[in-house]
C-alpha cells in the first residue's frame, strides 16, 4: 500500500463516522466540528480558546465562530479568565454536559458495533496504533 494512501483512509474512517454519527444525533443540532469540541470540552474543562484551538488543530476564527453558536444555544459558556480579562475560560453547561454525554455514548455505540461486525480487526490494536500516531502529531507541535 502506498503511504499516501494512509490519508485517504483517515479522512474515509472520519467522514463515514461522522456522518453516521449525525444521523444518529440529529436533534441535537450540532455539526461534526461542533460535536468533536463539545467532547473536546468534557474531557478538558476550563481550557482558554488559544489551548483548545491548538489541541484540536482548529483555525482559531472557525473555532470562535463554532464557539458563539455552542454559546447561543446554551452548550458553552465562555468566561474571562481571572488573571487575564483578553481570554476566555471555556466549559460545558448542564446541557452541554447532557450533549456531550450523549455523543460519547453514540459514538462508543458505533465504534463497538463496528467492531462486533468486522471481527478481523483488532480492536485494542487499532486504538493503540492510532493513539500513538495522534500523540507523535501532538509531540511535533509542541
């Protein structure tokens, strides 16, 4: 298999997962980006928007605008840091909570029917290959 081939098959697994995954979360009224930071959130709380757009590798004008809408629709609250008044403390509310609880089980729901229909891949394989390609990306930013 040629290397670049490697990209094909990340970008296919996310759109088809993704796409999946809004068909199942549909009253939520989230898009795929907005979905990803809402768990993003649940599971780093009181982060400032420059951490969370670096972590996630998200233009930070795209993540302020998914920001706003998470605001508006009461998922988010956006509060001024303490020591600086410039930048904002982001963190679920109540209902964002209750979101992003319901996308994780949503999510865990597909990836172990997916696993429980192909039985040929290795499911603790491929999580851990993938973990450790995603934390050498991580390392080469910082």
């Amino acid at each position: 298999m040629p290397l670049y081939s490697l990209s094909k098959f990340i970008a296919g697994i996310y759109r088809h997962s993704k796409t999946e995954f809004n068909q199942q979360i549909a009253g939520l009224d989230v898009r795929a980006t907005q979905s990803d930071l809402l768990l993003f959130i649940y599971d780093n709380p009181n982060l400032v928007q420059r951490e969370i757009a670096t972590e996630m590798v998200i233009d930070p004008s795209l993540l302020a605008r998914d920001l706003r809408k998470l605001s508006q629709q009461k998922l988010v609250t956006r509060t001024s840091d303490t020591t600086d008044k410039r930048v904002n403390r982001i963190n679920l509310t109540p209902a964002g909570i209750r979101a992003a609880e319901r996308l994780k089980h949503t999510m865990i729901s597909w990836w172990d029917s997916f696993f429980t229909q192909h039985p040929e891949i290795d499911q603790t394989a491929f999580s851990d290959q993938l973990q450790k390609v995603y934390e050498a990306l991580q390392n080469t930013k910082n």
